[in-house]
C-alpha cells in the first residue's frame, strides 16, 4: 500500500502533474493512487524525487500476520 493520493491531495498536485513528471500514463499513475498496482522500487524513488520526499514515506506499513 502507499500514499502516493495523500501526498499528491496534501500537496496540492494532479495525477495528471504526476504522470507528466515521471513520464508514465495517468492510467499507470492512476493505478498506483488507487493502490491497484504497486510501482516498481525505481519508479517509487522517482515519485518521491519529483515530489520531494523520501520514497519511504510514500509507503504505508502493514503488519504481518
């Protein structure tokens, strides 16, 4: 799971913003908000690069059971 929505709503940017930054599809970009998808370990570091936060933040811990 990430946070990637939250970030985006907290700083004010689009998906579409997102999606033109890092070079993917909104619908790529979409998937991630919607946590249908996860992105790969590059594209988080990406995301997190043009958003200006660490990549960890942009994860949510879950617990194991």
């Amino acid at each position: 799971m990430n946070r990637i929505k939250e970030v985006l709503e907290n700083q004010g940017r689009t998906q579409k913003w997102l999606a033109q930054s890092i070079g993917k599809s909104i619908n790529s970009v979409n998937a991630y908000v919607q946590n249908r998808t996860q992105p790969s370990i590059e594209v988080l570091f990406e995301i997190g690069s043009v958003l200006s936060i660490e990549p960890s933040e942009l994860l949510i811990k879950t617990k194991n059971k």
